[in-house]
C-alpha cells in the first residue's frame, strides 16, 4: 500500500518522476550519457550557487561523507558532533584510519562559531566536518556564521553535509566558501534514494592529489579530472537516478529556487506552530530545522500507534531517531511536499490523536 | 532513439523491469523494506548456490571490488591480470595502500592454475583477486582450476570478480569455495545499473574484523552483522533496484537456472561460429567468454561506421575496449537476450559489412 511520505528521507516522489525510472537504458560510455551528464551538470551548479565541479556518486550520502574526509585530510579532521549524522562522520572518520578530534555538544543543541573557531586556532586541523542540518535532531546549524569563521582559515577545508537541506534551503555554496558540499538525492531533491551529489572546489581537488590511500571508487581527481572532460563518471553510474534527476532539476526550476526555499520555510512554521500549541520543539530555539521538525512528545502518547493509524489512511511520519525513539517524533517538510498536504496531515494527527 | 543492446554492460532491460523502477517510495528502514530484503536475499543466495550473506551495495562493480580488498587483507594481495578490469583491481589495490604483487599474462591470454599454485606457494598472500570473465578481452579464466588450487591455501581469501559472467555462467560459490563473488546487476543479471551484489563467506568476515582502516560505507561486518539481523542495510539503499531485483529474480527462476545458462552458451557459440567464419576470435583458444564475445577486426573495416549504421536501425554492439578499439570489436550476449536476436544482429551485420 502506497503512503505518502512525511518522514526525512526518502521523501514523496512525484508520480512524472517515478514514471522517468523506467527510462531504457543507453550506454555510460556513449555521446547520449555524454550529452545527458552536460545537461545535468551545470543545473546542478545553478541550483547550488557554485561554478565547483560537481562528483555524481551512485551511493548513498554517507558514502561521499566517507569520500570527503578519505580526500581531504592528510594530517587532522575536526568533526563538528551533535547528533546521529556528525556522530557518523566522525565514526567514518575513525574507520579510515584518520587523525581526528571532536567538538562535541549536547543532541539538540547547535554548533556554534566561536566553538569552532576556538578548535580551528590550534593549527591542528586540514578539514572540518559540518553537518548542516541533523536529521536525527530537527536542528540546523548556523552555516552563514560558520562558514564567516571558516574564512580564518583558508588552509581548513570545509566539509557540508546538506544531506537533508540541500534544495530545501538555500546554500550558496561558493558565497560561503564551502569546498565540500553534499547530499543524497533522496531528501529535499525528492528522487528514489541511489545517487549522491557533490559540490567539490579547486583547493579540495588539489589536496587530494597529495593524499595517499583514498581509494578508486570515491577519488576526486580521477572523477574531476580524468572524466570529467570526457562527460562521463569514473564507474558505470545509475543511469536512472541521473536522469531522473534532470526532469526533476526542470521542475525545480520551473517552480524558482526562492519559491522552492520558501515553500520549505512555510510548511516548517505551519509544522512548529502546531507543535508548540500541543508540544514542545526539540532542538534549542533559533536553531529550528526548515526541512524536519523534530518534536518533544510531552503528551506521551503512543508514536508508534499514532503512526500505524496514519499508515492505514495512508501518511506517514517518523518517530525519534533511535535513543530518540517514542520520546520524541519527527514530521518532515521535505522536497515535493506542499503546505496543503502538510495541513492534511496536522488535521489527520489531530484527529488520531484527539488534539 | 532507443536501440537495442549489444554492449558488455547496461544489458537490455526488458520494459516489465523498467517499468518496476517506477515503485514508489517507502522508507529503508521500514518493516516493508525488511519484507523486501528479506524475499531477495535468500533467492539471490539460491541463485549464487551458496548459503553466505549477501551484501546488497548501492554503488557499482568496482565499489565492490575495493571492499573485498578493504575488507580482506592485511598482508598482501595476489592480483591476478589479464585485462582492463583486473589491472584495476591491480590500481584499486595500489590506491588503497594495501601490499600487492601481479601476476600478469598478455591481454587475451588465462590465468592458469600453476601460475596461481607457484605465486601463492611462497606464503606471502593472504587474498587474491581473480576476474572470471575478462570484459575487456572477451576471456573466461578457469574458474574451477583455480579453484582447485586456492583448496590447498585456506588462509589466502579467494576474491572473485563475477561481474560479466555472474547469472550468465553458473558459478557454484559454496563448492569452489568463493569468499567474495561480486558482480553489477547490469550485465548478466539484466537490470539497470546502480547496484551490486556479492556473496560474503563468514571467512572473509572474520578477516575484516581483523583489519583497520577499511573505511565505513562498505565496511561487511557493519553490513553483515549489525544489519543483517534486521534485515536493513547499513546505509539508505536504493530501493528501486532492491524492487526490480525482486521482480528479476523470478523472472530467472521461471526461465530456470540451467535454461539461463545454456542460453547464453548458444547465443556466444552461434556468434563464435559466425567470428570464426568472417574474422578471428581475440582470447587464446579453449577461454572464449560464454557472455562476450571479443573479435579480431582482420578484415579491418571501420567499426565506427558500422556501430553508426547499426544504431540507424537500433542496434548496438562494442568497439574493443580502450587500446584494443578498431583492432577488435565485441558483441555481448548478456542477460535476457534471445538467440533470435542475435541472430537479428548478426545478419544486420553481414548485410552493411557485405560478408
């Protein structure tokens, strides 16, 4: 049984879309990949506000989270933890046998700049990693006066993981210096999960030349370099996501990024509106996600039945992420969706719920 | 302009899966996803003759291929080379800084078991990778001879690269004792790409606890214990290929396995005989590849001009791989094509060539 998606990945996808996977296939080696990677390409560059190569991986997102430390670090990586998703980089960070060291704060709570900027002034460091937006959490984390920070220190590479507000909000990724910046397409991009994108700049390509160990399948220079001037991808890549991803790209573009951004925005305060009337927002106040409101469930009810309810006449939302789980709930506002279907959902909790 | 597929990879999708790749989406880690896992899994392990865990990997061949040597050495691989695809394997090995030495024969030339038994007798290896079925070359190395002579080396894991042959070619993974056996599903298997697939022995596990390093996104304890259990995979999957994988399976089921097989022995014995007729067969005698067929161009004509003409009436076939193009040509019989077709192709091919 269908259910349209309220949880933070992967999101609704629109029917079109899902009708755009059953393309043929062609050959990755062939002028029609070729002319398909140079029409996606430079919509992807727009969308992101960046002139940086872009890395079209057939993985998920935590693979280019793997990929960008294995790349961008060859002496000590500060991994910004504060919640599930930057507590994995920094696991990942550590199963590559890197150097690192963590600024670490409570779940819920942000990172903020002068945190950073403490660690950074050691000298220690090559490269940080940021997580944009916490999934597990609800909480978004100041890029804007983070990546002002970052300016300090123009020999620190710049790590985002926008996994889950990449398309969801506005990230210019150029404006703020960012030279890795990256997501799955499977959250506010609205596409099947199976590809991962990323913004990758001149000064991170150039330090993984002098970085040793990296591997093939996530190796910059040979994807930016070797093939990126024959328009194809190191591997054979999911040919289906990637056009998928240009009618999608199309869409986006037809609605404006600023609408796109701004449809996240309302359908977020909509979400917290309603929470704070009948519950409490999680994470630490200013720091409000657009993209998933993580929810205190101060009532107490059964999130696991109110879930299995909404299941039957067809929505789903999420509970806590795992330690989470119960305590708190999440409701994306994610991709596709609009206000309309949120409110079709708030009345349908209200309803469950007798709120 | 659609055209139908002749190459050694995408293979023609039959529309019934392409239009499965339009499955909506549920979440990865819902109990749907679990049911779905937990239909494929045991069928590709029916399919696989054998009884290890399968890791289901959002990424291509070649993602695979770096896991097994991540994951399966800390002392020094054995890379068997033949071709483009296993002096890869021979550059992922080198890339990943792991100890490695070669055993190289000309292209188009097998890797025989005594030259395997002589490197391995000197006790320094603990892994070796081995391709089975040479893409590049349109050569199928003797599987089953190596496989004699990895029994008297239970210490060195046996890393097989199945990834023209698998589902074309049976190979009993449990018999020949295979501890990793990877492949693409868009080959043989007949899907689009973006996944990969491989059978795990629980030697090759025990090996990866004891190696550091290997990185997270394709780490198989992760995968093959903590996951396993709940029938999820470490990180979001791309569930559209799980879907069609599901639906592919039976189809091949109901084909049968030894139908599948002998199929795809008749459709390379008919284009053999038609190569040994007008041209000449690329690979050494007696390891002519069951899936691809590799020709010496001897009459020398243009197979740019006639791949052009081919895809005027919607066909495609490969020119030789990389150094090889022009001077030889290939013509896969992957995946779900039929002799008809083949036998379509080929008498295409007499008419614009005039044999």
């Amino acid at each position: 049984m269908r259910r349209k998606l309220f949880i933070p990945g992967p999101t609704e996808v629109r029917d079109e879309i899902l009708e755009a996977m059953s393309i043929y296939m062609f050959g990755h080696r062939s002028s029609d990949f070729s002319e398909l990677f140079n029409r996606v390409v430079p919509k992807v560059q727009k969308a992101l506000y960046t002139g940086n190569k872009i890395f079209l991986a057939t993985s998920s997102s935590t693979g280019l989270m793997e990929a960008s430390v294995r790349n961008c670090s060859n002496k000590k990586v500060l991994n910004c933890m504060c919640g599930a998703f930057s507590d994995r980089w920094n696991g990942i960070t550590k199963a590559c046998n890197l150097e690192c060291d963590q600024l670490k704060v409570e779940w819920g709570k942000a990172i903020k700049p002068e945190m950073v900027d403490e660690k950074l002034s050691t000298g220690e460091f090559d490269a940080i990693t940021f997580v944009h937006n916490e999934t597990s959490t609800g909480l978004m984390n100041p890029l804007e006066e983070i990546a002002e920070v970052m300016k300090k220190y123009p020999d620190v590479l710049f790590l985002v993981d926008a996994v889950s507000s990449m398309m969801g909000v506005k990230i210019e990724v150029d404006k703020l210096g960012i030279d890795v910046c990256l997501a799955g397409v499977q959250k506010c991009w609205a596409l099947p999960p199976g590809l991962a994108i990323a913004s990758v700049s001149e000064k991170a390509i150039e330090k993984s030349k002098q970085v040793t160990g990296k591997g093939y399948y996530f190796d910059f220079v040979t994807m930016l370099e070797k093939y990126w001037d024959k328009s194809q991808t190191t591997t054979t890549p999911t040919i289906t996501h990637i056009y998928a991803l240009d009618k999608q790209l199309d869409r986006i573009f037809a609605e404006g990024l600023d609408n796109r951004f701004n449809r996240h925005l309302q359908m977020a305060n909509y979400v917290r509106d309603w929470a704070n009337q009948y519950f409490e927002m999680f994470p630490e106040e200013g720091y409000w996600s657009n993209t998933v409101s993580c929810i205190k469930n101060t009532r107490g009810i059964s999130i696991k039945d109110l879930n299995k309810e909404l299941g039957n006449r067809g929505y789903t939302i999420s509970n806590g992420y795992g330690k989470m789980k119960e305590e708190t709930f999440r409701i994306a506002t994610m991709g596709d969706l609009t206000l309309d279907e949120i409110k079709e959902l708030i009345d349908l909790i209200n309803e469950i719920a007798q709120l």
